[in-house]
C-alpha cells in the first residue's frame, strides 16, 4: 500500500536554516569540457598551404590566416580554435588528411583547454 508523502507545517518563523522550509535544487548542468586544436612548425610545409588550411578548416579570412600562419612560423605552435571533443577532433584529422594528400608534414593536434 502507497503512503502519501507528510507535508511539513509551515511556521511563521522563516529563518535561514528553518528545517520546515523545503528548497528545491537542481543539478547543474557541466559545459561539456573544450579542445584546443593547435598547429605546428616545420621547416616543410609552405606557408601558402598553411594559410589556405586555416581558411577552408577554420573559417578564417586571408588577413586572420596569414596572422597565425606567422605566429606558427615564429613561435612554433599556435592555437587555431577551441572546440568540444568531437568538432576538435573532427577538425584535426581533416587537416592531417589534407595536408597528407598534398604531401605536406603540417602537424594538427588537439588538447583540453585547461
């Protein structure tokens, strides 16, 4: 057999801590954790082919492209987006498979935004 579930009185007193006050909580939902997709130096790949990966992969324009093509060239790595897991990874193998077919050693990996 079913019991209904006791309702507590209310008391006049609401004080912080009163235990007749029922709150409800919801879990929070967690943002689902990012990706840094990161492009590397190499002393093979030409810049032009670089510029174009970040266009067509990364939706940038010329002028953006050509910004962090540079950065890769003179720091070595640079952050190209950030992205959840799937699209991150989705975006490295593409840049890996293209870069393969045009026989070019550009290296594309990914790591957890921190």
């Amino acid at each position: 057999m079913l019991q209904e579930p006791k309702m507590m009185s209310p008391k006049k007193n609401d004080e912080p801590g009163d235990p007749s006050i029922l709150v409800e909580t919801r879990p929070r939902t967690q943002r689902p954790p990012l990706y840094k997709v990161l492009l590397l130096n190499d002393d093979y790949t030409p810049m032009e082919f670089v510029v174009h990966v970040l266009e067509r992969f990364f939706g940038m324009n010329h002028a953006q492209a050509v910004e962090i093509m540079l950065t890769v060239h003179k720091k070595g790595l640079a952050v190209v987006g950030v992205f959840s897991h799937e699209i991150a990874e989705t975006k490295v193998g593409q840049v890996m498979d293209f870069a393969r077919r045009h026989q070019h050693p550009l290296q594309c990996t990914m790591e957890k935004e921190e």
